[in-house]
C-alpha cells in the first residue's frame, strides 16, 4: 500500500465523520503533490521538444503525445514507489474527495475560486471517462496547467480555457456520466452550484435537466448515501471503509480483537512467519519515518507520528504474543 493510499484513507475516514475542513487539508496536499508531478513533465515539454526534434511541428506534436506517460510513470514510481495506472486511480478518488470536501465546507469553499472548482470538475470528468487502464495525460495537461515551486509542488493549477468552454465540457461530460457508475460526480457538481448560489446560472439549469426532476431531493442532504454508492463500488472503497468503520480501542479491546485489527493494520494474512511480521513492520513503519514526510505540511506530520504510534503498538504486541 502507497503513501498515497494511506493517506487518501484517512482523509476518507475524516470525511464518513463530516471533519471535512480536516480532510480538506489531506486530499489538498495530495492533490498539489500529484499536480506538480504533472506540472514538472508540463514544464518540461518546451525544452524536450526543442532539444530533440527542433521547431517542426509533426515531431512536436508526437512528442507532447507520446511523451507525458513515461515521463510521469518515471517520476510516480521514484517518488512514491507506485506506477502510473494505480497512481491515476487513487487521484481520481483524492479529486472526488477534494471536490466532496469543497461542495460540503463552506469555509473551504470562499477560499476557492469556482472557475478553479469547475475546472477540476472537468479533469475529473476527464479521467473517469477514460478507460481505467488506457487513461492519457494529453487531455488532462490541455485542459490545465500546474504553476510548481522549487520543490516540485504545485502552487497553483490554472484553465486553460475561458470559462464558458469548461462549462460547455462539463455539460457535455455530465451527458455521458448520466446513466453510468459515475453520475455521483453529476449530484456532486449540482451540490456545489447550490451552495454557491449559482441556481439560475445556465449550467445549473442544465444540469438539472440532465439529472432529472428529482435532483432537488439532494438539496438538503449533502451526505445523501445512494449518490455515492456507485462511486463506492466502483474503486472499492466500500471494502475499505467497511473494516474502518468501527472505532477500536487497545485498552477495551479482547485479545482476539487486537489479533485481526493489528493484523489488518501491518498487512497480514493467513499464518506467518516472525521474520515474515517484522519485515512488515519494518517495511510500514519506514513508510513514516520523519524523514519520509518532512516536505509535508504541520497536519499531515501530525498524522503521520499518529499512524507510526498505532504500527509500534501493533507490533509490541505482536512481539509480546509471539515472543517475536
């Protein structure tokens, strides 16, 4: 399990609590970190086409094609130890909860502008209408472009189209999510354009239209369940929360209890080994170490030295048990 994972996780537990300003603050950094992986490639394309291939068009065009993917698996798998395809569907799922996060907090919301919201709509809508495995960068870096600083984390994302063409798009892609797995982003970008009193924008009208004439019954149920069921199913989150779901409390807790929740948390199945237990241990534990998370913002540190303080305590136990 990524770095990623572990901390989308957790933003997706503080959001089944509601804590969305807190979950805000998870999915964002990993938003920016994604961003300016994609904004480190972006940038890069004036210099690789022109060093390669000169000023002709053809050989620029197939470059700025064919380019993206390598070039961002490369980086993915040297920054977080994960390729290209598991790294793009956790960033679809960290989008949904990024943009979740922005349409139920209206603090978060007064701190974004809605023409960036809306743009992140359309990527989003963008990604999940490719196909999982053949997902491509081209339409994501044409729609927008990552401003990175210094350390390759992305400052600021922009649109490279006026607004009137995103929301074209997003009408257009709202079409095509309206019978599939993915029509929760639909009720999700109608929620956001009720919060932000765009009622009698055009888009909320056709929106409404696409929907259907029962959207307004989401109006005051932010939290509604069956919009995000499809969602659920279709990246497997429902699994994940499911055994997350249940508070646990190591002082309360029976030994059998403590046997399946630490055994979940280090990552074992079935009977193992000592050295198969410590090399979990080890392997998880490294994941957050103060060196590996010092580039993060104050919050995420907090959590990691959280998340490292349940891994020792799973794994004093299990050296307690199995005279490890």
């Amino acid at each position: 399990m990524s770095t990623i994972e572990k901390m989308r996780e957790v933003a997706d537990l503080l959001v089944s609590q509601r804590k969305f300003n807190e979950a805000y603050t998870i999915y964002d950094e990993l938003f920016r970190q994604i961003w300016g992986i994609f904004g480190t490639v972006q940038c890069s394309f004036p210099d690789y086409s022109n060093s390669s291939v000169g000023t002709r068009f053809s050989f620029d065009h197939m470059i700025r094609k064919q380019y993206p993917e390598p070039a961002v698996n490369a980086l993915f798998l040297r920054m977080f130890n994960i390729n290209l395809s598991l790294a793009l569907s956790e960033f679809v799922r960290i989008m949904y909860g990024h943009l979740q996060c922005i349409s139920s907090s209206s603090q978060v919301r007064r701190e974004i502008s809605p023409d960036i919201v809306l743009n992140e709509f359309a990527v989003l809508y963008t990604f999940v209408l490719q196909p999982v495995q053949q997902r491509k960068l081209a339409p994501i870096f044409s729609l927008s472009t990552a401003i990175v600083d210094r350390s390759n984390r992305a400052r600021r994302i922009t649109s490279n189209y006026p607004r009137s063409t995103v929301e074209k798009l997003l009408v257009e892609n709202a079409q095509k999510c309206k019978t599939n797995e993915w029509k929760a982003i639909n009720h999700l970008l109608f929620d956001y354009l009720l919060n932000t009193g765009e009622r009698k924008s055009e888009l909320f009208r056709k929106l409404t239209s696409i929907i259907g004439p029962f959207s307004y019954r989401f109006q005051h149920s932010p939290y509604h369940s069956d919009r995000y069921k499809q969602y659920e199913r279709s990246e497997r989150y429902k699994q994940q929360t499911a055994s997350s779901s249940r508070t646990f409390y190591s002082t309360t807790a029976t030994e059998e209890e403590k046997n399946v929740y630490y055994g979940q948390l280090i990552g074992l199945k079935g009977k193992v080994t000592k050295e198969q237990v410590r090399s979990k241990y080890i392997g998880l534990i490294s994941l957050y170490h103060p060196d590996r998370v010092q580039h993060l913002g104050p919050e995420l540190k907090e959590l990691a030295e959280i998340k490292s303080k349940e891994i020792n305590a799973a794994y004093d136990w299990f050296k307690s048990k199995y005279h490890i």
